[in-house]
C-alpha cells in the first residue's frame, strides 16, 4: 500500500515536470547555509533546492530548527552562513507572494472576532485606514467568501474563532494564508493538536489546493504519518544538519542512525505506518510527554 | 490653564446653577437649551465629547490586546506626573502629557519580554510604584508654599471635574481630533497585529512599531482626560464601552464603532444627569458604563441559560422516543 502511495507520487512529479518550465528553476534554494541563534549554531552545510509546486514535508525533533529554517525563508531571521533563495529573490519580510501559517498554541475561547474578519486580514491587514465600502472592498469579500469555500469553513466563518474546535481554526488560519493567493505555503506544525482524523483531512485539503494552484508548500510536522501519502519529499533536521529525500530515501534505519548518530530503527505497521524508534533521550528540549517520536 | 483650581471652581459652579435653574421638565429639547445656555456646560458637552470617543475608539484595542492593566498603570503614572509638574512650578499640561508619552512607552518596553505572569507582576510594581511617587509628590507639595494653601489638587487630578473645563476644552479636542485620527489610521495593521501578532509580522506588519505607538496614544488619551474626567476615572470609559462592544458584536470595525458610540452616550447622559441631579458627573458615567455591562452580562447569560434549557429538554425528549 505504501509503495502505491509512492508510484503515485512519482506520477505527479513526472506530469509535473510536463508543466511549462517557471522562470526561476527553483522555488527554494540554500547553499552552504548555516543558521545561529546567540551564540548556538542550529545548523549548518544545508545544501537543498525545492522545485516549483512542490510539496514536502519538515521533519525532526523538538529544537532542531524546523521552525527555524521556515523564519528564515520568511526573512525574519538571516543566515550565518551561506545564500538562501526564495522564489528567486533574497528573502524579503513581508513577502506577499509568501503564505504563513505559524505555529500557535489555540486561541482565546473569548476572542470576539469572527473567522471571515481574520481570513479578511490576510488581504487587507497590512493597509493603512479604515477599510471603506465599495467596488474594491466587495471584491475583497467576495475572494474571503471563495477562499472559505475552498477551504470548506464557509459553515462557521461567521462565529467567533475562539469557540470554534482547533480543526475549525486551523482551516481559517490556511484561509487566511492563501487569500492573497500566495506561490509559496509555509505551515508551523498545522497537524498539532488535533486529533487523527482531522490530521487527516487537513493535510490533504492542503495538498489538493496545493496541487489545484501549483503552490510550493513546506509543512512543519511532528508525525509523518497523516502526510506520507502526499508529500513529494522530506526534509529532516536534527543534529544540526539537514538532509532532503523522498521519505523512502531518508525514513530509513540506516539513515536515520547515520543521521543521529545512533542505533535508530525505522519500523512499519501493517498498515505502512512508520515509527521510529530508539529515541527516546534525543530531544534538544525534551519534553515528558515523547517516548516513542515519530518522524 | 491650570489644574490647580478646578475643584474649588467646579464648587462654585454648583452653587451658583442651584439658584437659577429650572428643575429638569420632559421637555427634552428646552432642557437640553436650557442646560446649553451656561458656558460652562458647552464647554464640558465638547470636552466630554473628545474624551469619550477617544477612550471608546482606543478602548477597543486596550481591551482586545489584554491591556487594561498596562492602561491602569498610565493612570497612576500620569497622577504623578501631574504632582511633579505642580512642585517644579512648570505647567501642569505638559507634564501629564509628557509622563503619559514616556510612560506608554516605557509600558512597551516592559511587555517585549518575558511571559504573559511577568508582565503582569512588572506592570503591577511599577504602578503601585508610581502611586507611591504620586503621595510623596503630593505631600511635599502641600507642605511646600507654592502650594498656597490648595491641597485639593491630588483629589482634582485624580477624579477631574468635567464641569471646569471652560476655557481649555479646545486643548482638549484638538488633543482628541489628532488621537482619533491616528487610531484610526492604524486601526487595520493594529487589529491584525493584536489577533495574530506572529503572522501579522511574516506579512511585514511593523507589530511592535504599532505596539509602542498605541501605547503612546493610550497615555495621550489619559492625560487628555485628566483635566475633566481624572487620571482613574477615564478608565472606566477606557473599559466598559469597549467590554460592551466586544460582547454584543463581533465584526471588528462595527464593534470598534460601537465602542466609540457607547462611551459618548455614558458622556452625555451623565453629563445630563449631572446638571439635573445633584450627584457627581464622574459617578453617574462610571455608574451608567457599569450598570449598563451588568445588564448586557446578566441578558446574555440568561440567554445562554434558556437555549441550554431548551437543548436538554429537547434531548430528553429524543430519549424518550428512542426508548420507547
């Protein structure tokens, strides 16, 4: 079942590749990239290019500088070391043609504004003034109302976010990453906190609409389950180092241990889950709640 | 132009209206003319009208982004502020302008760092802190000569008196105009800066630009009303309206408008009672702006409780069925 996944996925890059040919050949692209914060190197030597249309997920322990690497194609953080291209130009603050879902802890159950004001802010949330009624402004509603509609949350757009369950938010956060109908999704652990069968349904609402728009997209995961059938590739961070792959490539015993540096074995249920195991103590910032971590 | 005297002038004020009015009729419009003709009240109608619509449109974001307390602590700030002007002599205006700038910003600088509990204990210290400067201030000045014998100057900073503002009301717009005008401006980056701070900033929202800005505007709205409502008494039309607003309406412009317009209504009206009644201006708003978010309180849960009601009876209902 697991390697039908996978020919899928070959299929789709090789009708992908039929596609006219962008006019930058990378969507992403780090060279020789290192990355510190004070005085810590998070990682270093990460050499990757990710394609236009792409779709990979971000994998590795708490602490190893998944987030990290999202901040800096965000232009929030610049590298230590090294170039980074981001659909090619250096990456900029405020990159419009960028979506960004960022990792949260839930919202507050009090919060008094409705879903469809905060997918609107992902339009017009960087405008100065008061928005003022008109041709433009039923335009813009009329992109939130389609958007809301794609990303199936039209039912509850009109409550408060706070109230509504983290799956719900979730949708409305993706909505509001690409309202603005971005080339490039960056999602923080959007899988976080929900339980299996939203895991589920999100990520592949993700990849649809990424497929459907050819929108690069990179997702921050915890568990590479409710992904593996619909990524292109994976990247992994821990030890400081960053590797890229399809997951059969880098979800592997042998390269796992190479990686940390220690007996890891990579297990897969009858279902073609994968489980890593042997990692107990490897957590940069451990947590009590990770005994077995899934990639 | 000076705080010195409001209290006592506002004293005089009331004596001299108890002699020559008419009591309050239902002829809504005479006695709205009849209130008008007095300079005195013109003047806190226009003050009173700035403060509100200021405290209302810069309420909301206070309220949304969890500031009250930092708002709180202005207060105090700009109480001893108002003391240090009076004891150097220099003019008071200036001094709770400048303290409420300084302090909106300093108020910033505190909430950078550090978790939600820390800010909290931070902004607690530096108020009661600031209370503290403020007694000491006082207390030096009423012994001092340059007080002259007028010790109720803690008292009219503190509480204000909205029916002695003639004569600087129009410092008091302008101040209010400029305030409205920048809330405004920054209401949109500001609303996505306070729901969604982190990808408010990935988008190139400049959020602690807006932050240490709205602070500042916060201190200004307090020192704008310290002179007719006081340095506490502006919080309760910092807080309520926009509480109100929040918790009947939830698109974020509208509220915003309702805020403002809530706290000019609290502003008229107590003004209106005020003239008509003998009671204190500043307790009849606090007291509208409470009563009124106890009644939309005490509605909402009552609501809550019927449809509840109305679930569970329907539920047992369905279980009846099934079960027969």
């Amino acid at each position: 079942m697991l390697a039908d996944e996978m020919m899928r996925g070959n299929n789709q890059q090789i009708e992908r590749a039929a596609a006219p040919a962008p006019l930058s050949p990378h969507a992403i692209a780090l060279r020789d990239t290192a990355v510190q914060l004070g005085v810590r190197t998070i990682w270093r030597d990460a050499n990757l290019t990710i394609a236009p249309g792409e779709f990979v997920a971000i994998l590795g322990p708490n602490g190893a500088g998944k987030s990290t690497l999202l901040r800096l194609l965000l232009g929030l953080l610049s590298p230590s070391q090294g170039r980074i291209e981001v659909l090619g130009n250096i990456p900029r603050r405020g990159n419009p043609a960028i979506g960004y879902v960022p990792q949260r802890r839930t919202l507050d159950a009090d919060l008094p504004v409705r879903g469809r004001d905060l997918v609107m802010l992902g339009l017009d949330g960087l405008r100065w003034g008061l928005p003022l009624p008109g041709s433009k402004r039923r335009q813009q509603w009329a992109r939130v109302r389609e958007t809301l509609e794609a990303v199936e949350a039209t039912a509850y757009a009109n409550r408060p976010i706070g109230q509504l369950s983290g799956g719900e938010q979730q949708r409305l956060l993706l909505a509001q990453a690409l309202v603005a109908q971005p080339e490039l999704l960056l999602l923080d652990e959007p899988l976080a906190s929900l339980d299996m069968r939203s895991q589920i349904a999100i990520a592949q609402l993700v990849a649809r609409l990424a497929r459907a728009q050819r929108i690069t997209t990179l997702m921050v995961t915890h568990d590479i389950n409710p992904v593996l059938p619909i990524v292109d590739r994976v990247i992994y961070v821990a030890r400081g180092q960053v590797v890229i792959g399809k997951p059969e490539e880098i979800i592997t015993t042998e390269q796992l241990s190479r990686l940390y540096d220690a007996p890891v074995e990579v297990v897969r249920d009858s279902q073609g889950r994968v489980f890593v195991v042997g990692l107990e103590n490897e957590t940069a910032h451990p947590s009590r709640d990770e005994r077995t971590i899934a990639p | 132009m000076n705080l010195v005297n409001l209290t006592s002038l506002s004293a005089h004020l009331s004596l001299l209206l108890a002699s020559s009015i008419q009591p309050f009729s239902w002829n809504l419009l005479a006695d709205i003319q009849q209130m008008l003709q007095f300079d005195f009240m013109r003047a806190a109608f226009l003050a009173g009208t700035a403060i509100a619509l200021v405290a209302g449109l810069a309420g909301y974001f206070v309220v949304l982004r969890h500031q009250v307390f930092a708002s709180d602590t202005l207060s105090h700030m700009v109480f001893a502020g108002a003391m240090g002007a009076a004891l150097l002599g220099v003019n008071a205006f200036l001094g709770v302008y400048a303290v409420a700038i300084a302090g909106g910003l300093a108020l910033n600088g505190l909430g950078w760092r550090g978790s939600a509990r820390e800010r909290d204990i931070a902004t607690g210290m530096v108020m009661a802190w600031m209370l503290g400067l403020g007694a000491l201030l006082l207390g030096i000045y009423a012994t001092s000569s340059i007080a002259n014998g007028n010790t109720a100057i803690g008292a009219g900073v503190l509480f204000g008196s909205i029916l002695g503002v003639a004569g600087q009301e129009w410092i008091i717009v302008i101040a209010g105009i400029v305030t409205i005008l920048a809330l405004l401006a920054m209401a949109r980056p500001l609303l996505f800066a306070s729901l969604d701070p982190e990808t408010a900033q990935a988008r190139g929202v400049p959020v602690r630009l807006l932050g240490a800005l709205f602070l500042l505007l916060v201190g200004v709205s307090v020192a704008e009303a310290v002179p007719a409502v006081g340095a506490l008494l502006i919080f309760a039309l910092l807080v309520a309206p926009a509480a109100i607003a929040q918790r009947l309406v939830k698109r974020p412009y509208a509220a915003l408008a309702l805020s403002a317009l809530l706290a000019l209504l609290f502003t008229w009206l107590g003004l209106t009672l005020g003239f008509y009644t003998p009671y204190p201006v500043s307790f009849l708003i606090t007291a509208l702006a409470f009563v009124t978010y106890l009644l939309v309180v005490a509605a909402q849960r009552l609501r809550q409780f019927a449809t509840r009601r109305r679930f569970s009876n329907s539920n047992t209902i369905l279980t009846h069925t099934a079960g027969g």
